[in-house]
C-alpha cells in the first residue's frame, strides 16, 4: 500500500478498465509509462507458471500464437490483447505454464520451456503449490527454501538470457473460497513478501495479484473472481490479464 | 461504407483498441453512444451461431459464465470483459453455439438453446456454413432460403421474447487464406446483404466483420487473423470481441 502502487486510469491497453476506475490496484513499479515495458518488433513472450497460467491449453503443439495452446486464461487474453493490438509487430507468443508446478517443477524443465525458446519478456507466475502442497503434506518446502530455488532460477534465466525483461506475479489465495481458509495466513503471505523481494532484486515489474483480488472484492465476492480460491474464473482471468497488460506499453 | 459507419474511436469498453485507430470499421448504426446496448443489472447475454462462436466450447454443462463452457473465441474474450467490467451487475453469460450450423439447425434447438434461456441480449453470428454448404454440394440452400429462414427464426425469437435486444453480426470470409478463394465473391456477398438488411428490418446492431477483417489486414495477412478463411486465430478472436463490445455500454 506503498506510493509506488500506481493506478493507471487509462491505460492504452487496458481491458474493461474504464468503469473499474479507483478500486483497482495495478503493477507496481509502474510510476510513469517509461518504467513499462515496451514491446517491440519480433518480440518473444513467455508465460510460465503452474495451472493458473496453464489453464488447460492444448500441450502437444510448440506453435506460438496458438489459440489451443494458449489456455483458457489470463494468457490467453491477455496474448489475444497483445495479437491484435500489435499486429504489425511479428510477435510471438508462448505459455509454457504446467498445472501443479512450483519452483523446482520449472527449474527442471527450464532449458527446454524457456531458454531455448530465448524470449523477450518473461512472466512468471510461481509459489501457491509451494506452499499448498507443504500444507497438504506432499512437499517438504518452505518460503526460504522457495526464494533460494527461484533466485537460483532467475540467476540461470538471466545468465543465459541477460537482456530478459522479467515480469513476476505475485502468489494470490482468496480467502473464504474452497480451499483456501484463514488458516492460509500469515504463512502464505511469506511466499508473497519473498516474491516481491525477488521482483525487487531482479529489477522485474511485480504484479500484486493479492491485492488485486482484494480489490475486485468490493465489486463482487471471491467466489465470483476464482472458482476454488486459487483458479480463477472468467472474470478472474480477464482481470489479472487487465493487470499483466498493464505492464507494457 | 455509408456514413452510417462510424468509427468509435475511444470506446470505454474496446480491448487493445487504442492503437488500432483509424483502419477499424465497428459496429454500425452507432452513431451516438445512446444507440449502444446498455448492459443492466441481471441481464441474460446469450452468443448463439457456428464454429466460430462455439469455438471449442465445453458442451456438457449449461451453467453461466463457465470459462470452459464459453470456448476460446470471441465470444469467451467478450464474456471476461463483461464478467470483469460489469462485476457487480450479476450477468448471466452463455454461448451457445454449435459447429457446422446453418441457420435450420439453430431452429431446430432454439427452444432449448435460445427462448428457455431468456437472453435479454441475444448475438448471432450464422451464414457462413449456409453457403459454403451448398457450394461444397452439402446443402440445397441459396441466399433467400437463408434470409426466409432467419427471418422465421428472428420472428419466433421475437414474439417469444419481445423485449430481447439484438446483434447480429456479418457473416465473414477472409480470400486467400486456405478453404477461401476469389470464387466465394460475390455470392457470398449475397448472404452477407440479406443478413445487412435484417439486421436493419430486425433493428438489431449489425457488426460488419466482413469489413472489419478487411480493415485488419491492412496490419497483418489474413493467415494471421483466421486459420483457414473462415475460423479466427487468437489474434482474430480479439478483433471480433472487440467490436463485439462496442455494440455496448
């Protein structure tokens, strides 16, 4: 809730912003339109995450741009935004997001679903199963252990690719929906503080997801923007594409 | 091309449209934004039509507003808008549409697939198959089959719903782009004016995709906004959806 949390009213590739107006908290970091990240001329834009970003997208085809293989959330809006706003632009345009993943999960297909495919702009959207899968039992991890493998991620990332612009989510849980309770707090909001620390060090744009799904609480409940507490609905994944858009220009 | 056409240059509700300025055609017959559907608390938005709207819908459940439910194309781009913008006004969002279908097949499920459901906005997007049907020897149909038939449709529509709001959108094909050569015109035009003046007998708002894609490959080839002539890319999708909402406010 710092004066670096910008809210952009108008924003040139904003998605059903205008009527949202002050309720609305966007990526941070975004305190004029030159921190933004441009985007070019044969740029490369990945996606990569677990099954938020997945969102069921069809795995068996390596094709960019593909309607199939881009999910049914927020990537692929916000990739059709990205398509049609930038037509002219030679774009391509990847979601490598795999259901259930966490940190280790991209770690260990990160030179295939990533480097190779050498992009651009990176977005990441990493850390619920980290902790959901501690809570539940099958995964030995904690918030330290999260933040030591994902700098050693991005360390590899930028290594490899040093010109990289990174885009990082923050990890999101909406209370009272399904599986996620009271209980989830304060222990997930470790993972979230060690995400932006990381956004923060890596120079990455962050994306404050909670606190978007905070807000959209005031326009309907948490029900209606995710359908379990951690997966969104429709209306969920066109307000985090909304939100990730926000981030370019 | 008559100056019924206008071009809405800064709509509150058009996706990545800032960019794209003056090369889109949009919906007609909105020459004011008091001709634009207003979107009201509890409306019932049904999308009905062929592939293009079905777009690999989930087909085995009937509830609103499920992302699976609503497919990848325009119609699940313009659904999250709505969902997102109009979070608090309790939409009840459907797509109904079903590969293959000729304007006989959406009479023969509109009891179940349009009048039960009670849109109170009701977009139609249907015709392409209707011609290219018949010209692939599928289907006796011709140009006044199909206006008489929609016509029909439109009338049982009404008197079953008298209130319900209209769209309806130009049937489209994009040349030289895989199943669509030169020899589609200008028949299929004919199909394209009998749709035109029933959306002006009908007083629907008509969505001139036909001119819209043509306007768009001005910025990219027809390969990059359809797959094949007749089916949207993801870039094509979201220049569907974004004139699609221009149709409201």
């Amino acid at each position: 809730m710092s004066n670096r949390r910008v809210f952009l009213k108008q924003s040139a590739l904003s998605v059903g912003a205008t009527l949202i107006g002050s309720s609305l908290l966007r990526a941070e970091d975004l305190s004029s339109k030159n921190s933004k990240i441009t985007i070019n001329s044969n740029d490369i834009i990945l996606f990569q995450g677990d099954s938020i970003t997945d969102a069921g997208r069809k795995k068996d085809t390596s094709t960019p741009n593909d309607i199939a293989a881009m999910g049914r959330g927020y990537a692929m809006i916000a990739a059709s935004v990205l398509l049609n706003k930038y037509a002219d632009k030679n774009l391509q345009i990847y979601n490598r997001g795999i259901s259930g993943h966490k940190v280790p999960q991209l770690d260990d297909r990160w030179q295939a679903d990533c480097l190779d495919i050498k992009p651009n702009i990176l977005s990441i959207l990493i850390g619920v199963n980290d902790y959901w899968h501690k809570r539940n039992g099958k995964y030995e991890g904690t918030a330290k252990i999260y933040g030591d493998q994902y700098r050693k991620l991005l360390d590899k990332t930028l290594t490899a690719l040093p010109q990289v612009k990174l885009i990082i989510g923050e990890p999101f849980a909406v209370k009272n929906v399904k599986h996620v309770d009271d209980s989830w707090f304060p222990e997930f909001a470790e993972y979230q503080k060690v995400a932006r620390d990381i956004a923060k060090e890596y120079k990455a744009l962050f994306i404050p997801y909670q606190s978007i799904f905070d807000a959209a609480e005031k326009r309907n409940s948490g029900a209606y923007w995710t359908t379990d507490g951690v997966h969104t609905s429709l209306a969920g994944a066109n307000l985090m594409a909304e939100s990730w858009l926000e981030c370019v220009k």
